[in-house]
C-alpha cells in the first residue's frame, strides 16, 4: 500500500486539486496599458536590471519576477514595486515580456 492509497483511505472525501503550471499562470496575469520600464543600473560596480512600472497586483508582479529569474537561471530580488535581476538582461528580458504580451518601454542605453 503506497502512500496515495492511504491517504485516500484516511481522507475518502476529499477532491484532489490540480496544480497548474507557471505558464498557466502566467496567462492569468493582468495587462496593463502603459509599458514595463526595463533600466539598466551599475550598483557597487555590477550591472543589473530594473523593471518597475507594473500596476496590477503584488503577487502577479512577484510570479513575474520568479518566472523571468528562473528562466534566466539568475539571481535577483523584488522590492519597492521594482523586480532587480543582477547581471544587463534587458534584451532577454523585453523579448520574454512582449511574448506575454506586455508592452516594454527600454530606458538608458
């Protein structure tokens, strides 16, 4: 007896829920008019990337953040309503986001 059928002996009502996956979800994020402005900064001498100007909601931004972070296999955070990716992926990055549909604005260079 493998643990699937145990958990269904213990639990013989309940309706297991499917897990969607991240491009599903992706699909699920809310447009928006204005463009994503995609910068390129040097902090402490390292280059990164900034998105900011998105305005639906936190988590959607969030789910944004960790999809383009492990598409690129890089690092990176989301603080102050502004995904920061460490390394200059803005070419990368503007491809990813206008094959989802988002208009991409490129400000500095």
């Amino acid at each position: 007896m493998d643990l699937q059928d145990q958990l269904k002996n213990l639990f013989p009502d309940h309706v297991r829920e499917e897990t969607t996956e991240n491009l599903e979800k992706a699909s699920e994020i809310w447009m928006q008019n204005e463009p994503i402005i995609c910068k390129y900064e040097k902090r402490k001498g390292k280059p990164i990337t900034i998105l900011e100007g998105y305005t639906g909601a936190t988590e959607d931004f969030k789910l944004l953040a960790k999809d383009i972070k492990t598409t690129l296999s890089v690092g990176g955070s989301f603080k102050d309503d502004k995904i920061i990716i460490q390394g200059d992926y803005r070419d990368k990055i503007m491809k990813m986001l206008k094959d989802k549909g988002f208009n991409v604005k490129r400000v500095g260079g």
